[in-house]
C-alpha cells in the first residue's frame, strides 16, 4: 500500500490533479468577477444609455449626469505617457543587467530592483508629491502641479521593476548561441544583444510590457495623489485630470443607488478597456 502511495506514477498523478484544480479555481475566480461586473452594469448602463454613458462629457452624479469620456481619455493618455517614458528605460536597463553590468555590481542592483518593486503605491504618491509636484509647479508657471506629466512620470516609475525584471529574465534564458553566432559574423558586442538577442526576447519583453501596463491602468493610490483629479479632457500634460481607476476610489465610499451601480459599471468599461489592450498586445506578440 505504501508503495503504491509513493510509486511515481500516483505522485505524477496527484499533482496533475492538484495543478488542474487551482487552474479550475482561477477560472471560476475570473468568470464569478465577470458574472458580478457585467451584471451590475449591463442594467446600469441601459438605464444611462450607452452613447451618453461611454462619451458623455459631463459627471454630475447628484443630478444623475454620468459620462465617462474625460475619466475614459484621461487613463489612456496617462497609461499611454508612461509606458511612453518608462519602457524604452525599463528595456535597457534589463539590457545592462543582463549583458553588460559586472557581477560585483549586479549582485547589489537587482535588490535595489525588486525593493523598488516592493514599495507601497501611497509611498510613491507621497514621494510625487512631495518632489514630482512643486518641480512640475515651477517649471510650468501658474499650475498646481498636479497634472498628466506628473502622474506618468510617477506611473513610469512604478512599472519599472516588472518591466526590468521580466525582460532580464527573457534576455537571460536566450541562447547564446545567437549572441556568438553574431560576433563571429563580425558584430559588435553592442550590435550582437540588440539585433540579436533582443528580437530572441521579443515574447518576454512584451509579456513584461503587457503586466506593466496592467498596473498603470489599475493604479489608483499614487494617481489619486497627483493627478489634480479634474473630470476634464486634457488638453496638455500640465492639466489635471481624472481616470477610471481613481473615478471609483474617489466616490465609491458615499455612492449608493444609481451613482454605486454607475461606478460599477466603470470598473467594467476599465476590465474591457485593459482586455483589448491585452489582446493588441498578445496579436503584436504573435505577429
């Protein structure tokens, strides 16, 4: 019976078992999220109309005017700028790390990385309004300060761990055979890991591209904090504005009826929005 118990064909079996089913549960987990939102919302914005609701200008909840068009532009331009700003600076910092940097100096800049990663978003919101802010403020007289510029610039920060650790580790797992094959042909070092090794990467790096603009889109705490949140549509990257994310945050705590079934439906105009952005980027992927 023991035998049985510890042979390897029960262990494999149990364990494809046991994969199976947390597979199973993440499933079930995405699908209850889905039923919830668009159950809530589908009525909601029936209700609304959904012209009025996806590209209405105006949000005025006490006189039950709801649209989302400044908040829906607002998390597209901000998303946009950082990933704008902080990809190209993410990729080649993995590029260093993972080609170029010396060991004795690696061994104390992937921590720095990862604790970069670790930090609260609030800790980062307060780090932008304390430094980000007053400078913005300066260099664009007559201004708060809290603008577009300022929550990407922040918002690119914060995604440059994922994206640095991610793409480092798509560099590290390519062969090197395509890094030698160039040289011998006569390539530079330099010429050899970008025209070489980073096509060779190419699905790691937009899989670290796809989970940081997961979290510009989603982040909330540090936005709210810099943002100026103006329901406007901005017209330059001094202007305050408001996204999706930082929408709910704000006014979910007092909302009730119409208004917290509206802010719902939000949250799935935001699940659709980074759905189709998921999609471009898993068909650039594959292209």
């Amino acid at each position: 019976m023991i035998n049985i118990l510890f042979s390897s064909s029960f262990k494999e079996r149990f364990f494809q078992a046991l994969f199976g089913i947390c597979a199973l549960v993440s499933i079930i987990a995405v699908a209850l999220i889905c039923m919830f939102l668009f159950a809530n919302a589908v009525p909601t914005i029936h209700k609304i109309g959904l012209f009025d609701f996806i590209f209405g200008l105006d949000w005025y909840p006490t006189e039950e005017i709801f649209g989302i068009l400044p908040m829906i532009v607002g998390s597209f331009y901000v998303s946009a700028l950082a990933i704008l700003i902080g990809v190209p600076i993410g990729v080649l910092s993995a590029i260093y790390l993972s080609q170029f940097c010396p060991p004795k100096l690696k061994r104390y800049l992937l921590p720095c990385v990862e604790l970069l990663g670790a930090i609260p978003s609030v800790v980062y919101g307060f780090f932008a309004l304390m430094i980000i802010v007053p400078m913005l403020s300066s260099v664009f007289s007559g201004t708060s300060g809290k603008s577009l510029l300022a929550a990407s610039l922040i918002l690119a920060i914060m995604i440059l761990p994922t994206i640095i650790l991610v793409s480092k580790a798509a560099l590290d797992c390519v062969s090197k055979s395509y890094y030698e094959g160039a040289l011998a042909l006569g390539a530079s070092k330099e010429r050899s890991v970008i025209f070489a090794m980073l096509p060779a990467a190419k699905s790691g790096i937009l899989a670290s591209v796809i989970l940081g603009v997961g979290r510009a889109i989603g982040e909330a705490m540090a936005v709210i904090m810099v943002a100026g949140n103006q329901v406007q549509i901005p017209t330059a990257i001094s202007d305050g504005l408001r996204t999706l994310t930082t929408n709910i945050v704000l006014e979910m705590g007092y909302s009730q009826g119409l208004h917290r079934d509206v802010l719902i439906a939000n949250g799935v105009v935001l699940f659709v929005f980074i759905l189709l952005i998921n999609l471009s980027f898993n068909a650039l992927k594959k292209g």
